[in-house]
C-alpha cells in the first residue's frame, strides 16, 4: 500500500507572533489527521475532502500573514515510512479511545457495586458513550490507510454497550421494585 499513496503536503510559514496563530493550524491539522514531515510539513493521502481542507487553510495561513503551498506528492523513497506515521497516529488515537473505554467500564463496574441504580446516571453514561463512539467515527474518518487499533477499538466499544445495557436494566429492575 505504501507504494501506491499519493500524499497532499501543506508546507506554511507563520508569523511567530502570536503563537495562538501557529496553535491554530496545528489544531487543525491534528483535527484532519494530518502528520508532520518536518516543521511546518503537514502530510494527509490524498482524497477530496482531505485537499479542499488544506486548500481551506493553506487560504487561512494567507489571511494571517503567512504563507503556504499545497503539494501533490508520491514517496520516491520512504514512502512506507509516511505509512507507518500516519497509522501510528491513528493507532495512539484508537489506543485513547480503548482507554477511555477502561475508565467506562470502571465506572460502570464502581455505580453497580454501589447499586447507585438512578436514571440520572444512566442518563451521563449513556451521554459518555455516546461521546466515546463520536470520537470513534471521527478517527475512522482518518484512518484512511488502515490502522490495526481499529479492531480492538470497536471491541472496546462494544464491552462498554454490553456493560451500559446491563446497568440500564439494573436501573429498570430498581424503578420497578421501588414503585
């Protein structure tokens, strides 16, 4: 697959001062996917989305007094090396994720053994779930060079759905014997 990827490279010049301004781009870049070459070198494979955001902020950098170029590239040489990067990335995304799924789950685990049974807390880890598989669409939108966190990811997310689905019955189970 390495051989085959054609990069978009957006390589820009800042104007140092203010720093919230180079904050910014590196924001979106990391929020595109992107992963850096260089300084100031930001690679994505190509695709259409992925070329109009650069052309977008390539369009930014200019407004802010800076330059850029918008580059189409193929990897003479090293062209797996800028593979292996840009899943590594999506990877330590997916790894956050997974994380974030454990302290889920702990929750889960830590309101059950305190058979703290309410709708109200239901209610926030249904929200936290949801945050969690948004988060989890966002990087799959990324991962377009097939990173292999993916599948752990999903089993993850799917251990959380079993575990809120067993606490939402537990809540119903309270509500019922209550009333």
């Amino acid at each position: 697959m390495s051989d085959s990827v054609t990069w978009l490279l957006l390589a820009y010049r800042i104007p140092s001062e203010p720093s919230r301004l180079r904050a910014g781009v590196w924001r979106k870049l990391k929020a595109l996917g992107a992963i850096y070459v260089q300084n100031s070198v930001a690679a994505l494979p190509e695709d259409a989305t992925a070329e109009r955001a650069l052309r977008a902020l390539r369009a930014e950098i200019g407004q802010m007094g800076g330059t850029a170029q918008l580059l189409r590239a193929d990897a003479l040489a090293g062209g797996a090396d800028l593979v292996t990067a840009y899943n590594t990335a999506r990877d330590d995304e997916y790894e956050e994720i997974v994380d974030r799924c454990r302290d889920f789950l702990a929750e889960i685990e830590k309101e059950t053994a305190e058979k703290h049974f309410t709708y109200g807390e239901l209610e926030e880890n249904d929200e936290d779930l949801t945050k969690l598989r948004g988060w989890f669409d966002k990087v799959t939108a990324r991962d377009r060079l097939g990173a292999s966190g993916r599948e752990a990811t999903v089993l993850a997310l799917d251990a959380c759905t079993t575990a809120l689905d067993g606490f939402a019955d537990a809540v119903y189970a309270a509500d019922t014997d209550g009333s």
